[in-house]
C-alpha cells in the first residue's frame, strides 16, 4: 500500500514547497510517513468534526489546505489535553492519524486554489495577478475576464450562485465589470495589484473597512465572498489529482465550515 509520505511527496509535485511563505507550515505536520494508507479525508481545515470524521470513516491521513499547527496564526508551544489545539492533535495522534497541509504552496500553484477560484467563477485568459518569486515563478492571485460584462450587483449574484456562497459582500463601482482580479482566502492586500493590472474588480475574503473605502476611492469593484467559500473550491479537485496519482487509495472529501450566516 502507499504510503504518507508517497502522497506527500505526490502533493509536492502539484504544489512545491517553493511556493511556501515564509510564515507558513506545510507537508506532513503529524504522524509516521512510512504509515501504510488505504482512506484518506481531504478538508480545508483540520477541526475536531473532521477529525471525528476521519476516524469514523477508518481513515489513516487527513489532507488540508489549513495548517493544523504552528503557522502565522496558530503557533504551538505545548500539546496539552486541556487546551483545545492540544486536545485535537493528540486525539489525531492517538487515533494513528497522519495529517498533510497545503497552504499557501497551493495557493499559488498552477491548479491550485486560485486556478480553482477562476474556473468556479468563469474567467477566461487568466493569469497571474502578482509576482511573488521570480525564480520559482510563483504567482499571487489571478486575473482574466468574464464571458461578458455583468453589473456590480449581477456580479455577486454570479459569485453567490458560482461558489454556494454563505453571503457576498460588496462595494460597487459605477462601471460594468469584464476583467477580474482575484485572491483566494484573505486576499484584500492585492487591491493595489488589481488597479495596476487594470482590472474592474477584486473577488477575495476578509476584506476590512478601509479596503472598501479605498476601493470605491480608486473606482474598482471589490467583492468579499468568505474565506471558506473562496477555498473550499479546490477540495473536489485536490481529491480528483490524488485519487489519479495514487489509485490504490481512496481519498474522500469534507465540507465541514465552522462559520454559519443568516
């Protein structure tokens, strides 16, 4: 049977670690590498419910694109049963569990989140939107045009219906839309790479005041459609790269967000 570390290294084909920011922690984060695996779950983030569920299912590895540990936002100091991040990795631990994470590494790859991003929304010609390594040729974002022109508001109802999206929110520009920017996740900072690449709209996430005030500002569209259902989108693909990679396994996928909208 394959083992952790074949499917690591067949994720590191997709997404190499070059691509990996500075802050980041991607690969395998838990577990044996040489652990045999028959059942893989692919999620966004690794919580206590997919883990409960990677185990009900008889699962050996857990896929994300979140990291599970030790990242810009989750630093781990110590693995502790009464705290909540301790209690989740020993219970991933103790359930003979392995975890892989790929994050930003996947971002930025050729088929990955933000390639996804743009094939769930429609775009057409895309490319990248900014620069990030010359020599690994890594790019931030993408960029391309819809089918054709949509109003601001006809915009986000495509956004909504395209993505599942929980909400859209906007700031509108008093101009049609053809040319898009987008950044998977919290992907605001790439405001100023969109005006510059001339694009009539940004699609991101976790897009804060200010950034819709300086939108408006500079007469460009920018679309805040939640960080899970900006990502979420490449769940079904990563599964359907892995399964064609490694056929012996059988990878399945999650869809487990903890945020809910009304």
């Amino acid at each position: 049977m394959p083992t952790v570390r074949e499917i690591e290294q067949a994720l590191f084909r997709l997404a190499p670690k070059e691509g990996t920011m500075d802050w980041d922690n991607v690969g395998q984060l838990l577990g044996d590498p040489e652990a045999e695996v028959r059942r893989v779950l692919v999620a966004l983030d690794i919580t206590e419910a997919v883990a409960d569920e990677a185990i009900a299912e008889n699962c050996q590895l857990i896929v994300s694109h979140h990291p599970v540990m030790n990242c810009k936002w989750l630093p781990v100091q110590t693995v502790r049963q009464d705290t909540p991040q301790g209690h989740l990795l020993l219970k991933i631990l103790r359930s003979g569990l392995s975890a892989i994470c790929m994050h930003t590494n996947l971002d930025v790859a050729p088929g990955g989140v933000n390639d996804a991003l743009a094939s769930a929304i429609g775009l057409r010609d895309c490319r990248g939107l900014e620069l990030l390594n010359e020599q690994t040729g890594a790019w931030l974002g993408r960029i391309g045009t819809l089918p054709e022109p949509l109003s601001p508001e006809a915009f986000a109802a495509h956004i909504k219906a395209c993505l599942n999206a929980a909400s859209v929110k906007f700031s509108a520009a008093p101009r049609v839309i053809r040319t898009v920017a987008l950044c998977s996740g919290s992907g605001a900072d790439c405001l100023d790479a969109a005006i510059s690449a001339g694009a009539d709209a940004l699609l991101t996430s976790e897009v804060k005041q200010h950034e819709y005030l300086a939108a408006t500002a500079a007469g460009i569209s920018i679309f805040d459609a939640g960080h899970f259902d900006t990502e979420d989108i490449v769940i079904e693909p990563l599964r359907d790269y892995l399964a064609k990679e490694i056929p012996d396994v059988h990878f399945f996928t999650t869809h487990r967000s903890a945020i809910q909208a009304i």
